[in-house]
C-alpha cells in the first residue's frame, strides 16, 4: 500500500510516467535498484549519498525526490546529498521544488537551511549546501549517486562509499535568467523524480 503525500505533491507525483523513461537509462537506474535490494535483503542500512559539484540543484533534486519515493513504497531509506564544494540550495532549484508540492520552509543567508516536507506524518528534511564528506553525511556504507558529469570525472575516488552509480542530468543551471528558467528547472526535476520513483518501485521492501 502505498503511502500518502501532501495533497499538491500528490497531484505531481500522480502525473509521473516511468514509461517515458529512455530504454537506453534503465541499465543504471536497475544498478541503484540492484544495490537498495541488496541492503535490504540482508537488513543493512540504505543510504544513498547523491553527489554533483555544487549541491545546489541536481543533488538536491535528487536527494528530496529519492526520500519522498522512498516513503511512498515503504522503503526504508536515508538519502542524502553533498558536493565536491558547498555553495548553496539553489533559489530557483527550491522555488522548483515549492512548484511541485513540497512545503518550503528557509531560515538563515548565504547558504540557507531549507525544512522540505512532504508528509504529514513524515519528518521535514533539513536541507542545505554541504560538501559529500560533511559531518551530516554518512562516512561510510553508502552508494555514491554521481548527478553530474563534473564531479563523477572530478572526483574519482570517494571515500566510504561501497558503490559508486553514476546518474548523471543535464545542469538546468543553462537556463538561468531566460524565459526557459521555470520550465527548465520544472522538466529537471521532474525528470530526476520520474526516474527515481521508478527506482523504488522496483524494490521489494
């Protein structure tokens, strides 16, 4: 049984189509399928680290969408994000997410803490710029997700991590301060939400 969202990200959620998702994707998207199973299969903790070079879009993207699918199939799973560098949760990345359902909550400059719900009767996620090796981040145990083509050639090595799955999108930061820019941001993260719930159907929990 599936398990509820709050009403506006519900809404999105329903609007999802896994059958749009390139034969030529599903290869990788089955690896991280693979590995959540393997976990669970031999009651060990899933946690996913999704990293790219900011944490600002894409891994945060990531991050949020791969918890809330998580949550929907009764997967028990702890998702998280970082970057080779921290900057901040990008405002149009979060001004995205807020389109989509989520509830927004931000305190703090600079690089502001974001509380992202998305269940009432789930715990918001703190979320924020940080590097993949913060304290916040699992040391080690986890999958490293690689969401960009920069720091999956950059950063060859991470530390801890027991698979390395590279899920790479393309930047919607290329459509910053044109007429594209909410549609840009929209179609990324639907994209990366698609992919993700597709995921964790997959997963016998």
């Amino acid at each position: 049984m599936k398990n509820t969202l709050l009403p506006g990200l519900q809404s999105t959620v329903d609007r999802l189509d896994t059958h749009t998702i390139p034969e030529e994707r599903k290869p990788i998207l089955h690896d991280l399928v693979d590995y959540i199973q393997h976990k669970l299969d031999n009651k060990e903790p899933v946690r996913l680290n999704f990293i790219c070079t900011h944490n600002s879009r894409r891994s945060q993207f990531s991050q949020l969408w791969a918890q809330t699918a998580a949550h929907v199939y009764g997967v028990d799973a702890a998702c998280f994000s970082g970057g080779t560098e921290a900057t901040a949760f990008n405002e149009r990345a979060v001004a995205s997410v807020r389109r989509a359902g989520f509830g927004v909550g931000e305190s703090g400059t600079g690089n502001p803490l974001y509380s992202l719900s998305y269940a009432r009767e789930a715990s918001a996620l703190e979320m924020f710029s940080k590097t993949f090796d913060a304290e916040s981040n699992p040391a080690a145990g986890f999958a490293a997700v690689m969401t960009c083509s920069d720091a999956d050639e950059n950063c060859p090595f991470i530390a801890g991590a027991d698979k390395r799955i590279p899920l790479r999108y393309e930047d919607p930061k290329a459509f910053d301060g044109t007429d594209l820019e909410a549609e840009k941001y929209d179609e990324r993260s639907m994209q990366i939400a698609t992919e993700l719930f597709y995921v964790f159907s997959k997963v016998r929990a």
